[in-house]
C-alpha cells in the first residue's frame, strides 16, 4: 500500500507540472559541454514556474555563486564536473536533472628564443604547445618569422595567441636578441 500511494503522488505531481506548468527542465543542454580554466558561465533551469525552488550542487567541490534561480560558476580546476540541480514546485513535486562539465586547462607556450645579428637573416619562430593556427606578434613579426632588417640592437619582445584542440586559449611570449655588428675597422700604420 505504501509504495502504491508514492506512486500514486508521483504521477499526480508528473501530471500537475506538465498540464500546469509545462516545465521542462533545460540543464541537460549544458550536459557534454567543454569549458576552459578562468571561464565564467551560467547554469540553470528556463524557469516557466516561477514559484519553483531550485537547488544546485557541484562535485569535486567546484564553488559557484547562487544568482536568482540559477548558479555562476567560474572553473577553476581542470577536471569532469557533474551539476546537479533539483527543482521542487508549490506541490512538492520534484525532479532532479544533471549536467556533465568537462574542464580544460588554458594553455601555455614556449616560444624558443632567438638571437641575431643586426640586418641579419629572417628567422622562424619555433616553441612548444603552440596550439592551432598559433598568431604571433612583435617587432619585427611577420607571420611566424622575425625580420631583423632596420631594427637596432637590443632585446625585443614577442607573444603567441592559439587555442588548445578543445578552444581553450593558449598565450605565451618569447624574446629575441638583435646582436650588435662589430665595427671592422681597419686601422694603418
């Protein structure tokens, strides 16, 4: 009898929130998404019963932030992450839905340095962990190469924007070194 009667409650309160509210819960759109470390987001229900009350955990004790009925969260730790919300209307109806949230990390690069002597020859970057369709700027940056012609002696800087296979952003910065000619001099007697 006492299983009969919850599963009675249930259906009436299933019936109850889909003729009058219609409410379909929506954090399973989130579900699979791949996030960055450092992104912000919000996570929650598209709320068409207003006087529904929503709670929200979060493993691996990722914090966020409640805003209304929904949660922000900024990650900030690479790792898989489960959202759960819970969701209880007037009725004491409730559903529980989850969200599976995949954390990248944000990439770094090693830009190698370079060194060259003033008019010298163009050189190319190289480094490491530069991503997809890495974009390099500087003095002296022309696509993935350095032009010393016309820059004068001293130590320059350079940076590396990308992103990772998954979209998360890769950054990094490197130098290179425009080396002084040597006089040459020629001295007589």
């Amino acid at each position: 009898l006492f299983n009969m009667k919850n599963l009675l409650l249930s259906v009436i309160c299933l019936l109850f929130s889909t003729v009058m509210y219609a409410q379909v819960p929506t954090p399973l759109i989130a579900d699979g998404q791949t996030m960055c470390v450092g992104e912000s987001h919000y996570y929650g229900d598209q709320v068409v019963n207003p006087t529904s009350v929503y709670t929200f955990a979060i493993s691996n004790g990722q914090a966020f932030t409640v805003v209304g009925q929904q949660i922000n969260v900024t990650w900030t730790t690479i790792g898989t992450y489960v959202i759960t919300m819970t969701e209880t209307n007037a009725s004491g109806c409730q559903v529980i839905v989850t969200a599976t949230i995949n954390v990248f990390p944000a990439g770094i690069a090693v830009l190698n340095p370079i060194s060259v002597c003033q008019d010298g020859n163009t050189q190319t970057i190289t480094g490491l962990n530069l991503g997809v369709n890495p974009v390099y700027a500087g003095t002296g940056v022309a696509g993935n190469q350095i032009n010393p012609a016309g820059i004068l002696p001293g130590v320059y800087n350079f940076t590396v924007t990308s992103t990772t296979a998954n979209g998360c952003p890769i950054t990094g910065a490197g130098v290179f070194t425009v080396n002084p000619l040597p006089t040459g001099i020629i001295y007589t007697d």
